[in-house]
C-alpha cells in the first residue's frame, strides 16, 4: 500500500491509500478520486516527505494487518459527504489484481538480476551504447525526469523499472 498527498484543483489537500501508483493513476483517469472538501475529481499528487518509523516507538502499532481477505474487488472512495476525519479511501485487490502485481514483481527482479547496476551513469553509458561508442548490454541506473526526458527526445529506447511498494508498506 501507498499513501499519496493529494490537492485538487481548488488546491484543497488530502490523503489517501492506494494498492500501488497503477492504481492511483487507474483511479484518476476514471474519476474515481474526489476531493473530500468540494468533491472535484481533478486531483494530482502534491509533494509529500517519506515518513520514517522511528525507533522508540512500538513498530507492531505501525503495521497494517498480516492478511487481508481479497476475494472481491472493492474500491472506496470519498465523497463530500461521506468523509469524516477519522476515516480514509482504501481499496481491497481482486485476485487478478494480486497475481498482476506478482508478476511484476517477477518482471523486475529479473530484469534488475540480468543487467549491470550502472547507477546514476545511466544516461551516459545509454548514450555511449546507443551511438556505438560501447557494446550494448543490459543495464539499469539512475535518470532524473529531466535526464530521462533528453534520452527519449534522442531516440534512445529505455523503459522504466516497474516500482512496487514492499510487501507490507
């Protein structure tokens, strides 16, 4: 699970959980994320600092439930009129949901298994391999938005590593 601050349009701010960032852009591309204050479903991700447990507190107060029964699909979401301050959206995944977010799971230790770690020397060593100056190998690494968008307007093929949260964030 992940919690993402969100702002709507109106720049009103609020949380809420998702299985994944799937299935937060998912939601959002069907309207199904509204603000809680004025109910406009134009929401984007606001900034927001990691939060990190600290060491002088219970961790098993922190945790969420080892086992969640997900034999159906279902999807909460807030409206105007139903949201109280002690509740937030959550989202239950549907078998296919699980056995989706399995295999990218799988896709992405393969892919991280079977290539060189070249960190943030990512958009170099592509650019050497895309122009001939290096002989192509699989790689991963590091590119900023900004990196990552000079490669793409160069031609040169990437993709993203699928990121999913652990297990039990």
């Amino acid at each position: 699970m992940i919690r993402y601050a969100l702002a709507c349009d109106n720049r009103h701010e609020f949380e809420s959980w998702f299985q994944n960032s799937a299935a937060y852009d998912k939601q959002v591309k069907r309207g199904l994320v509204m603000c809680p204050v004025c109910g406009s479903a134009k929401v984007e991700k606001a900034i927001m600092a990691p939060q990190l447990a600290r060491t002088d507190t219970d961790a098993s107060a922190m945790r969420l439930p080892e086992t969640v029964e997900a034999s159906a699909e279902a999807v909460s979401v807030a409206t105007p009129e139903d949201k109280t301050p002690d509740k937030t959206p959550v989202a239950m995944l549907s078998p296919q949901e699980q056995e989706f977010r399995k295999k990218l799971k799988e896709l992405r230790d393969h892919l991280t298994r079977n290539s060189d770690n070249v960190g943030p020397q990512f958009p170099e060593e592509a650019r050497k391999m895309h122009y001939g100056e290096i002989e192509h190998r699989s790689i991963h690494g590091e590119a900023s938005p900004e990196e990552a968008k000079a490669l793409a307007e160069e031609g040169i093929p990437f993709h993203p590593l699928p990121m999913l949260p652990d297990e039990r964030n």
